[in-house]
C-alpha cells in the first residue's frame, strides 16, 4: 500500500464518525431550526417557517436575561478561578518541601464529575443539616438555618460560582505552573544583576510570560462555562425562580420538556454561533500575545 | 558538595526559607479546605440515616454500613410482628435492616448501572484511542491535504454544548433505535473522545524521532509492521494516559446519559441523584455511591499526575 492510501485510511474512520455523530446531526439541526416541529405534538406535518424562530428567540426578553446570567456566571467564575489558580501556582513554584503531594491533592476536584459534584454540595449547602452553613455560623455568629446558599435569590448566583471555582481553580492554577517554569533562570539572574525589585521582576517577567498560558486558561474555562448545565442543573437546577438559570438549562427545557424542537434548534445553533466566534476572536488575540 | 551546596543555597531563583514556608502553610491550608467537602462526604456514607440528618452536623458518630447495605439493595417496611415471625437473620445485612423494621426485597439497581458506565467507559475508550491512535499517525508522519483544517475541524466538535448537541442526537437515535442503548452510548462517547484522542496522541507520536521507522522501513518492513513494532511500543505511555482521559470522561458524563438514557443504558452520574430513601434524598446511600464512583478518579488522577496537564489542555501545553 502507498503512504497516501494507508494516510486515507487511517483517517477515514475518525472522519467518518464524526460525520455521522457531529456534522450530520448539526446539518439536520439547521433545517430543523427552520420549522415549528414540537415533539409532543409530532403529528401535526412539519411546517416550515422561515427565520421565526430566530426571531423569537432573539426578541424575546427572557432568552436574554438568561443569557445575561450565563454572562455573569463567565466572567465571575473565569475571574475568580484566575486569581485563586494564579496565586496558587505563584505559591506552588516556590518548591516549598511536599508540593508536589499537595497539588494532588489541590487538583482533584477538577477530575470529578461536575454532576455528581453538584449532586453532594447539595448536602454540604443544607442550612440545617449541611456542614457549610454551619461553618459559616461559627465564625460569623449568624444562626445557620437563617441563609439558604442554592435557595435564595441572593445567594445562589455567587453559590453556583463558588463550586465552579472550587473545582476549576486548579485547573488555571495547573497552566498557569507550567507557564511560571517555562521562564528561564537566567532571565531573573540578569534582573538581580540589574537590582530589579521583586515588584519590577513580576509585573516586567513573571506575568507577560505567563500571559500566553493565562489566556490559554481563560479560553477554555469560559467555553466549558458558557457551556455549563450538569453542575448547576443538580445543584439549584436553575432556582430559585430563574436566577441562576444558565442558558444551557434553558436550552434543555426547550428541548426535553416543552419539546419544542425547532424553537430549540434555533437557539442551539445561535449559541454555537456565539461560542465559536469568541473563540476564533479569542485565539487570534492570544496568537498576537504568544508572537510578541 | 559544601560549594555545590553553596551555590544553590544563594541561587537567585531559589525562594528563601520564610518564603517557601510562608508558601507551603498557605498552599496546604487551601489544599486542606478544598478537599473537606470529599471528606465529608466519604464520612457521611458511614453514618446512620439520623446521624446524617443530624442538627448540629455531627463529626463524630458511630460509623454503620447502613449506607452501603441501603445503596446496594431495596427493602420494604414490615410490622415488628411480621419480622418477628420470619426465619432468624443469617446475614449481617439482614440483621442491620431489620433493626429498622424493614426486609431486603432484593438486590437495587446500582450493580447494573455501574455495569454499564463500565462498558460504555471502557468500550468508547478502546474505540476513540484506537481510532485516535491510526488518525494521529496519519497526521503526524503523512502530508495530508488541509491537514490543519482537519485537525480544527475535529476539535470545533467540542465547542458546541451537549445539550444542543443531544437534541439532533435524540432525534436520530430515535429512528435508529439507539435510544437508551449501551451501542448508541458508546458511539456518541467515541465521537467526543476521539477529538481529544487525536490531539493528544499526535502530540505524543510527534515525539517519536521519524529515523526509528525510517531505519525499519529500510530494514524492509511494510508502514504497517513499523507502525506495529516501533511506534507503538515507544508510544504505549502515551497511549495509556490518553485511554485514562478518553475513560475519565465517559465515567464523568452526565447531560448525554440524563438526556438519552432512561433506565437499559443509564450510568452512574445520573442514577447517583435519584437513589431516594423514605421522605427525599438517602444521604447516606448517595454517599456511598458518590465515594464507590470517586475512587476511581482519584487513584487515576494520581497515575496521570505527570500528563495531566496535556490532557486538559488538548496537547496545547506540554512540559
């Protein structure tokens, strides 16, 4: 066999799964977003009708305060995880004695399952029973079944944002360390020689030259985010009311409980849309970083 | 060795004692606050039902395998009398229920469910790092045409949500008779992982010096037996973690499994949220079931330690 038929070969297969699993379905989709199919009534024929569907979804004030709070959700959880994993990987690099043992241990929650994740907080967020408000009572004094953390309207937007972090922090933090080992020594030997402050070796070494890595970060935690649905759809399942209703909740409701197919198809592609055209922004900044 | 000692010791690079104690306390102190709500958690599937409903929260409790016992079987509530009069116990667990005037009626659905995340773990692992490995080489030592386009276009697969991606699926799976079925499961985890397989694995094999085949190829073998023979072997680490990821994955999964499966082909992360006790959650038995399911990741996440950072990256960032 020639080089150019075992290279067809090889990568036929995959290619083809994907055709069938991934780009057939998405065509399918697309027509589909087109018509008024609503699975609970399938008997009535398919109609098509024209762009309404991405009319009403993009007229309509609820899709846009959901996504509004996906927004929010992004951009505080993508902001906490970069603090806490930054400093964390600022802290790990100093090669105290048994860091590698405790990074284990600090990179465990992102392994997890998101939903089984949300399932036990559920627990851990009683107010009477749960471990957490009861934490929080000894050491503020506020009596622990006064605040319910997935229940109130307050509260549970910064709830869903506190266990995103809790388990997606170490993840920043993991890139972000082998940004930091990337530098070379010898740079910061030369800053020492120059009498660079600390302050001066950070903000003109440390950070441009983790930028890239940071970056790299962010973009994929704010496409995993923006795509989020298993850990909050079990820990508040979009409560209370719709506050913490992430769009791919929405999306799902749409689809598996009003069933309303083409109306939801509509939507699935706008956010597909959405997604891939931050992230073609996204990449083009971060190569303009990396070639700097 | 005094004057090796010495240098390093004044090594610019190098943190100060204070500052690298001042680090390690803060670091272990996150460490050991983020892993309490797992502790918690393996702690409560030892505890009895009123112990883990307990006000104020109880850290010291007598431990009991109620939770286990309850997540494993299904049991009804009888009359003492009835108890009573049933043949004495011959089991621990027989006798542990009875103490709540409740009979084992029969084995839960729990062992099916972690059969199939099982099968459908390993049976679209050895699928998408089979594929992944032929297609990765392919990309790795072969010209193909738009190469790069291809390998974008077999990660942008990853882009979209799942949910949005399950709905196409539904649909399709549903004129194919694929719905809740451990086939169509299997299919749907191979095309996601098998994105992430590609990327991984070309990295690792782009690794692999090109003069090992090449003096194979000279020696007279056919691509196929220097594939075989050389490449494989030398990329069998490589290999290993990208089936552990593929596998982590598949275990993880929750939106497919709740969307697409309802009962036959059903998993452990969506069963795990329904196993309900009298009157709502049986928090002792979802947290067995939760520890029974973590305990596999975390002894993988302790083999991957190494190339960790690959796999969540894509292959984007490598040491």
């Amino acid at each position: 066999m020639s080089d150019r038929s075992i290279a067809w070969l090889f990568v036929a297969p995959t290619i083809a799964l994907l055709l069938a699993i991934n780009i057939f379905p998405l065509i399918w989709m697309i027509r589909l977003s087109f018509t008024s199919l609503n699975l609970s009534m399938s008997y009535l024929p398919l109609r098509f009708v024209g762009l309404d569907n991405f009319r009403d979804i993009l007229t309509d004030e609820d899709v846009w305060a959901r996504l509004q709070t996906t927004a929010r959700f992004v951009i505080c959880s993508v902001m906490l995880q970069v603090i806490v994993g930054f400093g964390l990987a600022l802290l790990i690099n100093r090669r105290f004695r048994g860091h590698s043992f405790w990074t284990t241990i600090i990179l465990l929650p992102m392994m997890l399952s998101p939903a089984v994740v949300g399932n036990f907080w559920t627990l851990l967020f009683q107010p009477q029973i749960g471990p957490f408000n009861y934490l929080i009572s000894i050491f503020t004094g506020v009596p622990p079944s006064s605040f319910s953390m997935t229940g109130e309207v307050g509260l549970a937007p910064w709830t869903i944002v506190l266990v995103d972090t809790w388990m997606w922090a170490p993840y920043v933090m993991l890139i972000c360390l082998a940004g930091l080992r990337s530098i070379p020594d010898y740079i910061y030997e030369a800053a020492e020689v120059d009498r660079a402050s600390p302050w001066r070796q950070f903000w003109s070494i440390t950070l441009p030259m983790t930028v890239p890595f940071l970056m790299l970060a962010v973009l994929f935690r704010a496409i995993e985010d923006f795509k989020m649905f298993d850990m909050v759809n079990l820990l508040t399942s979009g409560g209370p009311g719709s506050t913490t209703e992430l769009v791919s909740i929405t999306l799902k409701r749409a689809a598996f409980e009003k069933w309303r197919t083409g109306y939801s198809s509509a939507l699935a592609i706008i956010l597909f849309v959405t997604v891939f055209g931050a992230a073609n922004i996204y990449v083009k900044a971060l190569n303009r970083v990396k070639q700097r | 060795m005094t004057a090796l000692r010495a240098t390093t010791a004044h090594s610019i690079v190098e943190a100060t004692p204070r500052a690298k104690a001042v680090a390690g306390t803060l670091v272990i102190l996150y460490a050991v606050i983020s892993i309490l709500p797992l502790l918690w958690i393996a702690a409560t599937a030892f505890k009895s039902q009123s112990d883990a409903i307990a006000y104020p929260p109880k850290m010291i409790f007598q431990p009991t395998l109620e939770g286990y016992v309850n997540l494993f079987t299904v049991r009804t509530r009888q009359t003492p009398d009835f108890i009573a009069k049933l043949p004495p116990a011959t089991t621990w667990y027989d006798r542990l229920v009875r103490q709540h005037d409740m009979v084992i009626a029969g084995p839960s659905k729990v062992v099916p469910r972690f059969i199939n995340s099982l099968i459908i773990g390993f049976g679209s692992t050895f699928l998408a790092v089979f594929l992944g490995t032929l297609a990765a080489y392919a990309f790795s030592r072969f010209k193909i045409p738009l190469a790069d386009d291809l390998l974008f276009f077999i990660l942008s697969t990853r882009m979209m949500p799942p949910v949005a991606v399950a709905i196409p699926i539904y649909l399709m799976y549903r004129q194919l008779n694929l719905t809740d079925t451990k086939l169509g499961m299997i299919l749907l985890y191979t095309a996601v992982n098998v994105s992430l397989a590609v990327w991984l694995l070309k990295g690792f094999i782009d690794e692999i010096p090109r003069e090992y085949e090449e003096a194979a190829l000279v020696d007279g073998y056919t691509r196929l037996q220097a594939l075989r023979k050389v490449v494989l072997p030398q990329a069998v680490t490589g290999i290993a973690a990208t089936a552990i990821f593929c596998l982590i994955f598949s275990w993880n999964e929750y939106a497919f499994a709740v969307l697409l499966t309802s009962g036959e082909a059903q998993t452990m992360p969506p069963f795990i949220p329904f196993i309900i006790g009298e009157g709502g959650q049986d928090w002792p038995a979802v947290a067995a079931a939760t520890t029974l399911f973590v305990v596999p990741i975390v002894l993988f996440t302790i083999l991957l330690r190494k190339h960790l950072l690959r796999g969540i990256t894509f292959g984007a960032v490598r040491k």
